[in-house]
C-alpha cells in the first residue's frame, strides 16, 4: 500500500529500526566510505548469510509469566552494564563524523555499555579514554610486526584505564573486498582523506601475520590484562583457546570482511557453546549479523553471553554522531525488551534454548 510503504528517512526521528538508521546513513556517506563501512568479501555470502540467518529461527514463547520487571544488566570484569549488546572494535570512525571514536565512546559510555576500540582507530586511545570517561573499554589488537611496539601500546593503554586486550585472529591478511576497489580505495585514494587514513595504509604494512598460539603465552607474560580472542569459526580452536587460559571469544567472521563462504556467526555459535558449556570462567561473545533485538535474544538462546555490533553503530555514527549511536543503542534496547516479555523471560540467566522452536513439518 503507497500511503504506508517506508520513504527513506530525513532524519533520526524518523527512524524506527536500524533498516531505517542504515538507509539514512547511506545518503550521509561518502562513496569510498560507504563502500568501506558496508562491503564484505568475495561474493558477500558470509555477509548476507550472517544476517539471513537470523530470519530462520524461530522463536518460541511462554505464556502467562509476570513480565512486568525485565532486567537486562549484565556483569562484565565486576561491573554492572546495561544490556548485552556492546560495540565491535571497527577501523576509522572519522570517515563517518568529525570527531569519530571520540562521539561513539561517549555514546557508550552515556549507555553504559561496553566499549571496544579498534587498533586502526582515527582518534587516539587517550582520546577515546577521556570521551569514554570510566567506562568499561577494551582495546582490540593487531600485533605489530615490533613486538616491542605492541607492548609499549599495550602498556599505555593500562595506564589509560583500558582492561581488556581482545586479539583479533581472523584476520592475518585483509580480506579481498571489491566493494573497496570498486570504490576505488586503493592507498592513493586514501591519502586524500590524509590524517584519517594515511593511519591504514602504515598500518597494513606494520601488521604481523606470523604468529601462532604462543602468542598468548607472549601476552599473558606482558599484561595482567584480561585477553579476548576475536574470529574464533571452530570448535577446536575456541577449546585451544580455553587451555591457553583466554578469558574468552568473539565467535564471528568479521562481519563477513575475511573468508567469504564460511558459516553465519550464529552457526558457528551453537556447536562452539555447546562444546563450552561446562566451562564457567569463559566468556563466548557473538559478533555479527545483528540488526534486530529478536537477534539478540536468539544469539543468548544459543549461549551466547552477551553480543557485539559493527555496521549499525557505525551507521548510526554517520546520521548523528553521539546521537545516533545512542539511537541505535535505544532501538535495539527496546526491541530487546519487547522480545523478553513477549517470551516471558525477566532476566538475561533466563534465556536459553527452550525459547527456540524446533519441530519440523512433518511430510504430508
Ligand atoms: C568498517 C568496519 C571496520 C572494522 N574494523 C575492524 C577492526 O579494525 N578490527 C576488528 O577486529 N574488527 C573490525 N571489524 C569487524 C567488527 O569488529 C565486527 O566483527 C563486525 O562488524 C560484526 O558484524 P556486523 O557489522 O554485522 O555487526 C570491522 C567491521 C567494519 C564493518
């Protein structure tokens, strides 16, 4: 019906869900931005497969339970968060607003929620610590191919209140995006952007990508920071990953930006906590794909404990800076407590697997 179809938005009032929040930010954008924020790799499989999967769960509510006090809190290294949706480390905030990480950590702090900055960040961490003031926020590492340098990084950023260092493992090389050389990002395009960007291109060349798993070892005797893993896909690496004494996983892919085909986030989830699901101390985190607060619920039902969002917060960065991640943050939020009640479900311990239909058809 004409009258009711969705216009594109002309502002943050007028966006309801993070569809909206996305096609607003896209007239924000610049082109290589754009391209940049939203592609994946190879043929974008993993991309739509981490959203469309989603779509496939079916939920399966109880009735007839007193939801009138719903509490999403979560605890995370002793602190009490607002809700298990937190902020996936991504490279670059100021290509979608001025001031960059500096808005998006303030929006979190704001939230209370937790925060985690990229290594290939436009604003430096002391930036980023002072706009996030005690906030909970974690720092996302690429090692350099100076180890010496890492660790002066490292060192700094216990100094500057950041408590947790989550390693990135997915991501040796970059992955083949051609949204980006359509788009012509190549590093000649970006040094148009100079101070932003020129950043990437040193930063591309400094990485290392010949360490193994005794970098954890090598960590752990440089920093009494807690240490995550990002970009776990298997069962057997996140179980390595417990031996070698983490704290926990980002189970993900990238948001689809590395090895185009392999599984959803989602489906890499459910075996992976299930083979951890005796292990207390370890935190399995999902990362990627969300876009709804049904998506959240899912992601908890499965045994996540808590998820982490990129493209959404970086849209809402575009439409509004501070504003509009807290907008994305609010949406969410709010589809994330509908979800709950309409489950039946007061609490974040409450949600598992029983909400998840499924039965199948039977052959007619
Ligand atoms: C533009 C962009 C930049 C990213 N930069 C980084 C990065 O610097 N380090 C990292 O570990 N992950 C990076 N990621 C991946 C995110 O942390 C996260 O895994 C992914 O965005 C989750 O998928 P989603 O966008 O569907 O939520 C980036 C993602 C995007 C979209």
């Amino acid at each position: 019906m004409e009258k009711l179809e969705k216009k594109i938005p002309r502002n943050l009032n007028e966006c309801f869900n993070i569809d909206d929040i996305e096609k607003l930010a896209i007239t924000k954008l610049s082109k290589h931005s754009l391209a940049y924020y939203y592609g994946g790799s190879g043929d974008e499989i993993t991309l739509r497969r981490n959203r469309n999967i989603f779509n496939k769960i079916k939920l399966y509510p109880k009735v007839l339970v007193n939801v009138s006090e719903t509490d999403t809190s979560i605890i995370i290294q002793n602190r009490k968060l607002a809700m298990p949706i937190f902020f996936a480390p991504a490279a670059m905030h100021r290509l979608a607003c001025p001031s960059g990480e500096k808005d998006s950590a303030k929006a979190a702090f704001e939230m209370n929620t937790l925060y985690c900055l990229s290594t290939h960040s436009s604003c430096t961490p002391s930036e980023v610590a002072a706009a996030n003031k005690n906030g909970l926020r974690w720092y996302q590492l690429y090692l350099n191919k100076n180890r010496d340098i890492s660790k002066k990084v490292i060192l700094k950023l216990e100094e500057l209140g950041y408590s947790a260092i989550v390693l990135t493992v997915d991501a040796p090389v970059a992955g083949y995006r051609e949204r980006d050389h359509r788009a012509r990002i190549g590093e000649e395009e970006l040094s148009d952007s100079a101070s932003i960007i020129a950043n990437f291109g040193f930063f591309k060349n400094i990485q290392d990508s010949s360490f193994e798993w005794e970098i954890i070892d090598w960590l752990k005797s440089i920093t009494k920071l807690e240490i995550y893993i990002k970009g776990i896909h298997r069962v057997d690496d996140a179980l390595i990953a417990r031996e070698k004494g983490v704290k926990g996983i980002f189970v993900g892919n990238h948001g689809g930006r590395q090895l185009d085909t392999v599984p959803s986030a989602l489906e890499m989830l459910i075996p992976i906590a299930k083979a951890c699901k005796d292990f207390k101390d370890f935190d399995i985190f999902l990362d990627g794909g969300i876009r709804r607060g049904v998506d959240v619920f899912k992601a908890l039902a499965f045994g996540a404990k808590a998820v982490f969002i990129g493209r959404p917060l970086l849209w809402g960065l575009a439409c509004g800076g501070e504003q509009g991640v807290k907008r994305v943050f609010e949406i969410l939020m709010s589809e994330f407590i509908t979800c709950m009640k309409l489950c039946g479900v007061n609490k974040l311990e409450e949600i598992n697997e029983s909400y998840i239909f499924k039965e199948k058809l039977p052959k007619f």
